[in-house]
C-alpha cells in the first residue's frame, strides 16, 4: 500500500496549525494527499484488509515526532473498532504511550498535550480487546507509577489507569462451609475493587448453585449486564443505581472483606486469592456507577466457573482454610 501523502506527513515537523486545529475542534489537519490515503485506509469492509491498512499505518511510525506519530496510532486505534485485529500494532501503540507518558511527567507543551488526546484513546481501544496485553503490562511496575503520578496530576484520565489494574485470567478460590463444597471461578477484565468481583461472582454461582442457593435472593439482571458491561443500552446507565450482596463474603475465620479492597489483598490457598461464602446476615450495598463506572464499550467483564471440585477436595480445602 502507497501512502505518500501520510509518509510526508509523519516524516515533517509538527506545525502550530495542526496543534490548533486539534484543540479547537476542528480535527487532523492534513494536506489532500494525506486525506486520500486516510480515507482509502478506513475504506476496508474485510478484516484482512482493515489488518492491511493497520500494519501499513505501523509502519510509518518509526522515527515520527510525538505527534505526528500519535495520529498514525488514532488512525490504527479507528481501524480496530472497526474491526481489525488490535495485535497488529498494538506493541508499537504502548511504546508510544510510554513515550506519551514519559513526556507529560516533563515540562509538557501543547504539542505533548495534544498528542495525548490522541494517543490515550488509541490505547484504550486496543488494550480493552486485548487481555493477553493487559497481563503483560500488569506487571510493568515503573508504568504503573508513571500513572500513578500523571493521574495525581490530573495530566491522564483516571480510565487509563484503570485498564491497566484489570485482573485477567485471575482464578479465584471460593469456599462454602455451610455445604461444604469448594469452587474454582476465573476473573476476567474484573475491575481492582471486590465489589465489582461480588457483582459477578454471585450471578456465577446462583447460575450454577441454583435459586435460592445459601438463602439468597435473585441477582438484578440489569446490575448483572451493568457489572459486565455487555451491550448496554443508554438507559442502563441510568437504570442501575445500586446493587447489593447476595451472600456474606468473608474470609476464613468469618472475618469481613471490605468490598473496597483489591483482589490481590485477598488471603491465598494454592496461590490462588480464596473468599467464603455463607449465608448473608447484613446487607450492603454500592453504588455501580461510582465504584466501577463504565471504561470503555469493548471492554467485557467475567467471572466465569472452572470448576466444582468433589467433596474430598472441598473438604480438604475447607480443613486448610481452618474450616473443617
């Protein structure tokens, strides 16, 4: 694929001009040429042809300025929503947005900042369908500092952060003294507050258990379908206005979970975060949209069965939980 137009474009400087027409609104400033390539890139219907057009954009990156650079990653970040694989440039896109990230903890001018407009969204759209690169950048500590930092700053918003403290492919132990029977579930794209675990945990299991399960009263489908953030509709937002537990979430020795708390500050059993389950005696409640509003419409939120385990293991994990 031929792209002249764009190869002058990421190949010259950025102008006063482009970064005005940016943050006033009136969008990419870009000569005719340019123009022409962008819109036959986003003519693609097929997925090898929108991969076609993000690997094409990738490959102009290397040596563009900030900026320049950002708009070659908000054309890919558009190409993926409409369908690409995000895997084709995703690995350049994330070492832009560290370069991004690296630039604003500076002294950022109006370039920095408006290539930050571009890129962040860029990231988004790509990290929220990709889970495998979610887990990998987990676990860049000086990343999550650098977010840290620049949200403190109120230089990044706070869903970038966000997505990057997601726990993906998370299994996690949960035990049922009353019935003695121990279970396996596995979290997906579930946000770093247990309430949010709770919400989808306790469809999982009332799905599996059965109705009325540990004395428990129907999940909200709404608050379920908020929690998973499955094809909302705009009167979902509105709609879901709280939800509560279903059960009492513990940890062995009956001692309370804040629904505030991380997964991670969970106690382990086998290396895997463990919570129990019994009857609720209290009820509390949260408030969805404030306590893990909605990210980012590709983003899809499980928790999941693995697996029931047979009555010897349960008992076996309830007798190492100090349960038995």
């Amino acid at each position: 694929m031929v792209l002249r137009g764009l190869r002058e474009f990421v190949q010259g400087r950025t102008t006063a001009e482009e970064i005005g027409s940016i943050t006033s609104g009136r969008g990419l400033h870009l000569s005719p040429e340019a123009q022409h390539d962008v819109a036959a890139l986003l003519a693609g219907r097929t997925a090898a042809e929108l991969n076609a057009s993000v690997v094409a954009l990738r490959n102009l990156g290397p040596g563009g300025d900030l900026f320049h650079t950002a708009v070659l990653a908000l054309l890919c970040g558009t190409l993926v929503e409409q369908g690409a694989d995000a895997g084709a440039a995703i690995d350049a896109t994330m070492d832009l947005l560290v370069r991004q990230l690296d630039a604003l903890a500076g002294e950022p001018d109006e370039v920095v900042t408006a290539a930050s407009r571009l890129v962040i969204p860029a990231a988004m759209a790509m990290l929220c369908r990709s889970k495998e690169t979610r887990k990998r950048w987990r676990r860049r500590p000086e990343v999550m500092h650098r977010l840290d930092e620049l949200e403190g700053a109120d230089l990044v918003p706070f869903f970038l952060r966000e997505v990057f403290t997601l726990h993906d492919d998370v299994d996690l132990l949960v035990l049922d003294p009353n019935h003695r029977r121990a279970y396996q579930f596995r979290l997906i794209g579930v946000r770093d507050r247990l309430y949010h675990c709770y919400a989808l945990l306790q469809d999982a299991l009332l799905r599996h258990a059965g109705p009325d399960y540990l004395d428990a009263e129907p999940v909200d489908p709404v608050a379920v379908r908020y929690a998973r953030n499955h094809r909302l509709a705009q009167s979902d937002y509105a709609d879901v206005r709280s939800d509560h537990a279903r059960f009492a979430f513990t940890r062995p020795g009956g001692l309370i979970v804040p629904g505030s708390a991380s997964p991670d500050e969970l106690p382990t059993l086998d290396d895997s975060p463990m919570l129990v389950v019994r009857p609720a005696t209290t009820t509390f409640a949260w408030n969805p949209a404030a306590v893990y509003p909605v990210v980012h419409g590709a983003l899809h939120a499980s928790v999941e069965l693995i697996r029931e385990f047979d009555p010897a293991q349960a008992e076996d994990f309830l007798h190492r939980a100090g349960m038995a």
